[in-house]
C-alpha cells in the first residue's frame, strides 16, 4: 500500500474480544471491524461461518484473510472512485444490462426445470443418428477389448486365455473374478474405448501403426520383466470410420436437448410477446 492511500485509510482489526471499543448506542452486530475510507465492514456483514468458531486459530486465519481481502478491494474502489470522471464511473446502464441478463436468465432456468421434458428416448437418438452420420466419424481409432496384467509367477496363462478369447457373461465373470484377486490391473467392461488409452498401460513399439496393428492382431500377449500383458481386441473402428451408435449415445442426448432447449426458449418468447400485444401492454411508436 503507497504512502498517497494513507489519508484515506483506517483499518481496525477488532476480532471481537473483550477490549474492542462500540460506540455508544451500537449493537454487537453493528461492531466496525474495518474501514477504508467512508467504507466501514460492520461484524454483521461477516459470514457466519467464520464468526462460530473465533476461538479456533484457523477460523481466526480465515476471519483475518477475509478482513484483509475486503480492505484490498476498498483500497481499489477509493482510487477508482477518485481517479476516474463522472463519465467514466457512470456504469448505471451496464449495471441495468447485467441485472436484465441475470434476470432473464433465472427465469429461463427456472421455466426449463419445471416445464421443458428433459427425456431423450434411444427411438430418438437413433433417428437423430441415422439423420446425421456424417457428424458421427471417428476422429481417433477405438475398440472393444479385455486386458489383464499380471505377474508372470501368478498367470494361469491357459486359464486366462481361454477365458480372455471367449468373451461370453459366464467367461467374463470368472475371468473377473480371477483377475480381482490375482492382476495388477484389468479391463473388462463392455465399453468402446480409445486405442490411444489402452497402448498407454501396454509396452508396445512407438512407431506401431495402429490400423495395421488392430487388422493383424486378435490376442497379444506381451512379457516384459516378469510382466504378463494380455490384450483381446473384441472389435474396433478406424479413424475417420462411422462411430457406433453407443459410443455416441451421451452426446447426441446433449446435441438433442441443446436443441430442444433453443426450441422451448424461442417458443416462449414468442407466446409471451404474444400475451404481451394482445393485452396491449406493447407500444412502438416510429416517426
């Protein structure tokens, strides 16, 4: 803080104990805890939460961080308020235009959450898909696979492989239960996921290309120091391919329910112009 502030500031840090000065007549709520200027911080403008345990040294942190955050931005609006012209400060209109905004907006919000069907049924989002393909080709190559790592000494590998390579609701649940209690990590939801996460946990060249290494390969089996990786690709989709319908689900509910809340917006701004002329409370008037 420069010396050019110091005629303007007084700031009292009271924390409330017993040898605080009031003035005469004040509540306890009316406690000056500090001012800059013509500004004062009254105790009642102090959360609650930071006055219910003033006798804990951290809220007492947390009470002085407060008081000292409040004094920073005063120090700031009493340069501005001094520093700045009339036209400069006048900021009424931009302070009408927010609270117009923010008006609207509440209500929007609120008109959506008790009026507008936030349902998408899967009838429509696969219309939406069959209508829009090509919004829906794959930027990156992704695959549905099972993937166990494992130490070596504790693989049952011919267990594992026939499990692995068999991907059936019996099979995966004792291929789960093995790997719960003996690998180190493992995949086996029936989830599309992108090739570039699944070759981030498996030692695999850098220089790999990944069509080429999904067309050729079904089972991989990779032992580096000790380390069994087992990878079954179920099935895949290239780049720049169609992307199947589940693995676009969630966002074309989103692309769906943007669009329908445009819609419900525009339709009721509309009725309410609507309502607004037919009781004659719009007037224009254009020489």
């Amino acid at each position: 803080m420069t010396l050019r502030f110091c005629k303007y500031i007084t700031v009292l840090v009271l924390l409330f104990n017993t040898s605080c000065k009031q003035n005469s007549g004040s509540t306890k709520s009316d406690e000056v805890i500090a001012e800059v200027g013509n500004h004062q911080l009254l105790k009642k403008d102090i959360p609650e939460e930071l006055l219910s345990k003033l006798n804990d040294a951290e809220s007492k942190s947390f009470l002085k961080a407060y008081v000292d955050k409040w004094v920073e931005k005063q120090v700031m609006l009493l340069e501005a308020e001094n520093t700045l012209n009339d036209q400069e400060k006048d900021k009424e209109q931009l302070i009408q235009d927010y609270r117009t905004s923010l008006l609207i907006f509440e209500y929007q919000q609120k008109a959506i959450k008790e009026k507008m069907d936030t349902g998408v049924t899967d009838q429509e989002t696969e219309t939406f898909y069959n209508q829009h393909p090509e919004n829906f080709l794959l930027k990156k190559n992704i695959v549905k696979i099972r993937y166990v790592k494992i130490d070596k000494k504790k693989a049952d590998l011919l267990k594992i492989k026939q499990l692995i390579q068999n991907p059936n609701p019996v099979n995966d649940s004792l291929l789960r239960l093995y790997a719960e209690k003996e690998a180190s990590n493992f995949y086996l939801d029936n989830n599309w996921l992108y090739l570039d996460d699944i070759t981030k946990e498996i030692p695999l060249d850098e220089n790999y290309n990944q069509q080429r290494f999904l067309s050729n390969n079904k089972f991989i089996s990779i032992d580096e120091n000790n380390i069994l990786y087992l990878l079954y690709i179920i099935d895949f989709r290239i780049k720049d391919s169609l992307s199947p319908l589940e693995f676009e689900k969630d966002r074309i509910k989103d692309i769906i329910l943007y669009q329908r809340k445009l819609d419900f917006l525009q339709s009721i701004q509309k009725g309410l112009l609507e309502k607004a002329n037919k009781a004659g409370q719009v007037k224009i008037n254009l020489n």
